[in-house]
C-alpha cells in the first residue's frame, strides 16, 4: 500500500487504519520545498552527467524564454568547434508577428556571425514534435551522423 499521501495539507498521523509498515507523520508536499537533500537524491536518481562531443549538427529548439542565454550558449559551442551546422527551429506563437526561428536568429546578432550558410531555419513548427519533423528532411539529406539538441 502506498504511504505517502496527507489529508487537506495537514500533517496527520497514520494509524491502525491505513496498515503501513512504520506509521509516521507525512506533511503534504505542495505546503513545502524539497530539502537540499532531497534534490541531491534526484539529482543522482534522474540527471545524466554526457560529456559533449563534437557533432555534426547543432538543433537549436524555438522558444519564448531564456532566447540571449540560449544562443550565447549555441554561439560558445560553435566558435569552440563542437559543430558545424545548426537548424534553428520555431514557428509563430500566439503574441508574435515573427517566428521564434526570427527571434532566436536576430538575437543580439551572434548567430549572424556563424557562418550563415550553415544555419539552417525552419519556421512552422509549433511544438517540439514538429520541430523535429519538419527538420527531417534537411537532417536525411544532409546524412549528418552526430547532432546536439539545445531545447
């Protein structure tokens, strides 16, 4: 039987009625921040530690949030060699006139300063899935064997 569950936010304590090994008071988890200890835990459980390699293609996902971050990240890892091409991929949101290929490929002009040639756009994609499918057929026909997703 599942222990981990609280009544209306209140801590209580688990008695006779609910048959757990150990009973123990259980504070509801939305009325509190996981302690540093807790995220350590997940941390070790969940997040992978890859070091990056070199690749043949750079898939910079279109997004509203953390732009300037995301393509000074991609600018560092083109002028540090880790590729060659990108795809920059992202249609038009609700609140834009331009798409968020437009938006990543004008910010503060570094991605003007790879070479132009080796960005390629994609500009209809409206979520993750079609961002990767609407760039398929520039990934198959170029027969890039290594690629870095930024998202």
């Amino acid at each position: 039987m599942k222990c981990d569950f609280a009544k209306s936010g209140r801590s209580r304590q688990l008695g006779a009625a609910f048959p757990c090994q150990g009973a123990r008071d259980v504070e509801h988890r939305s009325n509190r921040l996981p302690t540093a200890a807790e995220i350590a835990e997940i941390n070790a459980t969940h997040l992978i530690d890859t070091p990056l390699k070199p690749a043949d293609l750079l898939f910079l996902f279109g997004t509203r949030e953390d732009v300037a971050e995301r393509v000074e990240e991609a600018f560092r890892l083109w002028r540090e060699g880790f590729f060659r091409w990108a795809i920059v991929s992202g249609g038009v949101t609700p609140g834009s006139d331009v798409s968020e290929c437009e938006i990543i490929n004008g910010c503060d002009g570094r991605a003007r300063r790879c070479r132009r040639e080796n960005i390629l756009e994609e500009h209809r994609a409206m979520n993750t899935g079609e961002n990767v499918i609407f760039s398929l057929p520039d990934h198959r026909r170029r027969a890039w064997a290594r690629t870095i997703s930024a998202a």
